[in-house]
C-alpha cells in the first residue's frame, strides 16, 4: 500500500536533525580541542523501526523501515582500559617526582662539587696540623688559633648541615600538612579533591535523570580522579545503584497504555573510588573514599587527617595519618559508619641483635607523593625492617656519626698528651659544655679552648716529644676508621668503635654524598621512564579521547555531505508527492 503521505518527510527531517547536532557537536570539540581535560563527544544514534503497527490499515506483512533516525544522546568517546592505565603511572610518576624534589634539596646540603663545605673544613684542619707539627711551633699561640678557628669552622659547618636536612624535613612535613605556610599541604588537597568528586557525583547524576548529560562535569571529574592518583594509589568502578530504579539490570523501561514496552533508558552510573593499600603484613586492602550519591550532603566522600602535636619535629613517631572511608561487611555491602585506617610511623623494637623497625599500613612501593614523603620522614635506612629507602633519618645519623667520631677522637688524642688532671677537652655538646650526646646539630668548641684554659697537649707517656700530640692529631686526618693505630698507655686499642666505613673523616662526606648522588641518579632515571611511560599512554588516551583536527575536519565534510544529501531527499520526495497529486489518474481524461 502506499504510506503514509509525509512519513518520508519525517524521516529526511530526522537525518536533518541528526547531521546538523553532529555538526554542532564537531563545531563543539573544535572549540575545546586545547581544553584541559576535555573529551571528545560523539552523538550515539539509533534507526527508527517501529515493532508495533502504527496505524489499523497496515497488514502484518509492512516492511518496518525508512522511519529514519533516532538521536539516543551524546556521548563521551574514552577507553575505561587507558584511563586505568594512565592513573596507576600517574601513580608511580607521583611518587618518583615527589621523592626527587626532596632528594635535590638534601643535595644542596651534601654537594660539595662547587662549595668549600665540610669535606675542605678537614682538609684545611690537616693542613694547619701540618704547619703546626714542628716542635717550635707547638706553643706558638698563633698557629693553636688558627687550628682552633678551623675547628670552629667545622663545627659551625655541621652545625649548619643538620639544622639544613631539619629544615627539608619541615618542608616535607609542610608537604603533608601545609602548615606554617600559605599553601594547601597534600592532606588539605586530597580532601579538597574527594569533596569535590562527591559533590559532582550528586550534580551529574541529578542531571543525568533530568536527561542532561553533563559530559563537561564528567571531565572535570576526570580530571580530579587523575589528580588524586597522583596522591595516592586508587581504583574507580562504575556501577548501577539499583536502590533507586529498582531493576537488577540498572535499566529504566518506558510503557504504553496496553502496558507493552515502547522504549528504555539507562539508569544514571555511580562513582565509586577505592583507596589501595597494604597492611603490616602486606596483605592488599581496600578503602573507599568516595560512594556514589548516598546519603545527603558529604555523606558520599571521606577524608584524610594528618595528626602531629607540637614538637613533632623532635619525635616523627607521633605522627600519624588517617583515613577515614565506608566500612564494608563480608558481603561487600556498605556499612554507614565510617571505617578509619591509619598509617603509623614504624614501630621500633629493641634486641639482642639490634634493633628492628616494623611497618603498619602503607601504600605499595613507589605509590603517590604521599608514600614518598612517609618514607623520607619515617624510614632511617638503617634499622633492619626499614633500610629500602634512606630518608632524612638517615642523613641526619650520618652527620651524627661524623661528629661524634671526629669529637672522641681528636678529645680522646689531645688527652693522652696533656698533663694529668689537666682539662683535655676540645670538642664538646656546646649546649651544656660536656661530651655527652655530641652530635652534628650541637659540636662545637669547648669554653676551656676559647678562654685559653685548655690548649693541644705537649707529650704522651710514649712519647715526651713536645709535638707528638699534634703528630697523632695528623696522623688521626689521615686515618681511615675502623683503625688499630692509636694505643691507650695499656696497649688497647683506642677507637674501636669509630666506624666511618673505611674512610677518613674528609672522605666520609663524599662517601655520603655518593650515596646520596646514587640514590638521585637511580630515582631520576625511573623519573624519567615513568614520565615517558606515562606521556606514551596520554598519547594513547588523546589519540581517542582527543580532539583531531584532521579527524573532526574530515566529519564536518562528511556530516555535510550527510546534511545535503538528506536536503535533496526532501526535494526528490517533493517531486514524487507532486507527481502523486497532479498526475495519478489522468489516463483517459
């Protein structure tokens, strides 16, 4: 039979319609193609077919086609595999960029390549010690103050090189929490950014059920998803919340009057974000910091507190950060009380062969800026337990263990050549004027030293020469410790416990910034493999999500092409409908 008179208007109109939305939609992702963040929208059509007779006069044999074309919605093009991708290296990129910065600001304390430091302060004591080992110069008050100005020199060095790495520390510190300074610290930002995911998971959904697609406040949440991973390591799902449309498969199902299903529609995905994350015993655990839309409010995202009380720089131990999420049962149902994790400093445990340190919760290795400052502030590189990374802890010790080497054995040289019961002491723990816990942070020159009362001892019981004390204080530069060469009056050996690994006390410190050059040039190779790594996938992930300028140029001429050809269809129907009204019937006039 023949059709309805306009249907086949209907159907060149839809085409009209759906090639000028998508050349709206190509005008669209030209003008966000250098937009942060943006994802390139494509319009989802379906063919119009209708399964149910339209009219009474139609017999069941109708060929159901030619009802033209149905716009479904407009839709975002990304691949959920890249974007799983992209934020595990985003991942591992943020841990190795956050532990680069922190290690080239400990080099600006232990690089000596362009300074005079503490490696020169030796070398110029040695050097005194060499002018002054002549027997006539031994009480010559002007070379003992030259050595002795030198040594203030040192110490003044270490001195200064502990306050530095403290100070790194606090900046590490002001990282996590963002305090004394004027900038959001990495615990405020996290925060900021699940406030902000929760928020916009209500907003697209709301939306989405009004039928409003809201693709730009999905690719700000994009954005803020891919930003968090940076932070910490983190899993997204995507579900269905069937609490609220009531249908297992999440699908919404639109009835006629005869109650026969005449179209459907998706229900609007939930969000959810996952906190991976260790425990002691290096069990994978989970902790979701962001559910969907339930509740009201900021019921839908959690939060992460960094604890320190005042004074917490003198004791990292007391620092804790804690998350706080939505406990689940062994059914993997929500609970609507939130669970907190914590992740503690290592815990530290005396024994008979040392000490051990073990770890509580913790992120992977490599996983975010915020594991990277944890293992800079709370792991020492030395305690069995906690030696993978040498964090401040451990360049603080190191300076530690140089100034009190330096402070026994040039006290404990100068002794064995004075007078007995004469004040021997030249280095001491300037706080109180004592040798008791010197470290690099306190050394300096004892009170007895600068007023005069104290000077370099003249002999030894071996050895009555005047200049043999400043011969052992030359011979104790040149030394590399361990060391057997220095004798108390008994044969014993004295200095059995300095250890400076094989090295003298001017070489210790290149022994230490060779360490600590290793440790950057490793970190600043995977740095830069995982950016690279991390640049192929953005590569990949704009190569679908990105807007093409060639790709969109070439639909816009295909899209109109589309248009016209669906115009002259309007005038060919035309034409036809003109022959139909005008000329059928005529035959035999």
């Amino acid at each position: 039979m023949v059709r309805a008179t306009f249907a086949g208007f209907t159907t060149a109109v839809s085409a009209l319609q759906a090639n000028q939305k998508r050349l709206d939609i190509t005008g669209h992702n030209l003008s966000n193609m250098n937009t942060p963040g943006y994802t390139r929208q494509a319009l989802q059509v379906s063919s119009v077919n209708y399964t149910n007779p339209i009219s009474h006069y139609m017999n069941g044999s109708e060929v159901a086609v030619g009802f033209g074309v149905h716009m479904d919605k407009v839709t975002q093009i990304r691949d959920p595999y890249l974007d799983i991708q992209y934020r595990n290296q985003m991942d591992k990129s943020g841990y190795t960029d956050a532990m680069q910065a922190t290690l080239d600001r400990l080099s600006d304390v232990f690089d000596e390549t362009s300074i005079q430091g503490i490696h020169q302060a030796f070398l110029d004591i040695r050097s005194t010690l060499e002018n002054q080992h002549d027997p006539s110069k031994v009480h010559d008050p002007i070379f003992e103050a030259e050595l002795r100005s030198r040594m203030q020199t040192l110490t003044n060095l270490l001195n200064d090189a502990y306050r530095q790495v403290e100070e790194a520390e606090k900046v590490e510190y002001s990282k996590l929490d963002g305090r004394g300074t004027n900038e959001q610290g990495s615990v405020e930002q996290i925060n900021e950014i699940l406030r902000q995911i929760g928020g916009l998971n209500r907003q697209i959904k709301q939306n989405q059920i009004f039928g409003q697609q809201s693709l730009e406040l999905m690719d700000e949440r994009n954005l803020l998803l891919d930003k968090l991973s940076s932070y910490i390591p983190i899993e997204v799902t995507y579900y269905k919340d069937i609490n609220y449309d009531g249908n297992d498969d999440g699908i919404i199902y639109d009835y006629d009057s005869k109650g026969n299903i005449i179209g459907k529609r998706d229900w609007p995905d939930d969000l959810r974000v996952e906190m991976v994350y260790q425990d002691k015993d290096g069990n994978t655990q989970k902790l979701t910091l962001v559910e969907g839309t339930i509740g009201s409010k900021d019921d839908n995202y959690g939060s992460v507190a960094f604890t320190a009380p005042d004074g917490y720089l003198d004791d990292p131990s007391k620092t804790s950060l804690t998350f706080k999420g939505f406990e689940r049962d062994t059914n993997g149902n929500l609970i609507p009380n939130k669970q907190s994790i914590t992740f503690d400093s290592p815990v530290f445990t005396p024994g008979a062969n040392g000490t051990t340190a073990e770890v509580g919760n913790h992120f992977a290795d490599g996983s975010g800026s915020i594991q990277s400052s944890l293992d800079m502030l709370w792991k020492d590189g030395i305690t069995e337990g906690i030696t993978d990374k040498r964090g401040y802890g451990y360049y603080k010790a190191e300076l530690d263990t140089l100034a009190k080497s330096f402070a026994e054995v040039i006290n404990g040289i100068n002794a064995q050549g004075t007078q007995k019961g004469d004040d021997s002491v030249l280095l001491v723990n300037k706080t109180d004027d004592s040798t008791k816990d010197i470290s690099a942070k306190n050394i300096g020159i004892s009170l007895g030293w600068q007023g005069g009362t104290t000077h370099i001892g003249t002999s030894t019981d071996r050895n009555p020469d005047m200049n043999a004390t400043v011969l052992n204080l030359l011979e104790a530069m040149k030394a590399t410790y361990p060391t057997d060469s220095f004798l108390d009056p008994d044969g014993n050996k004295l200095f059995d416990d300095v250890d400076l690994k094989d090295n003298s006390f001017a070489d210790y410190m290149n022994h230490v910034s060779t360490i600590l050059a290793n440790d950057s040039y490793r970190n600043a190779t995977n740095l830069k493999t995982n950016v690279t790594v991390l640049n192929g996938i953005q590569n990949s992930r704009d190569s679908v999500s990105g807007v093409s300028l060639d790709e969109e140029a070439s639909n816009m001429m295909m899209y109109m092409s589309a248009y016209n050809a669906s115009s002259r269809l309007m005038t060919t129907l035309d034409q036809a409908l003109d022959v139909l009204i005008n000329s059928t019937g005529v035959v035999g006039r």
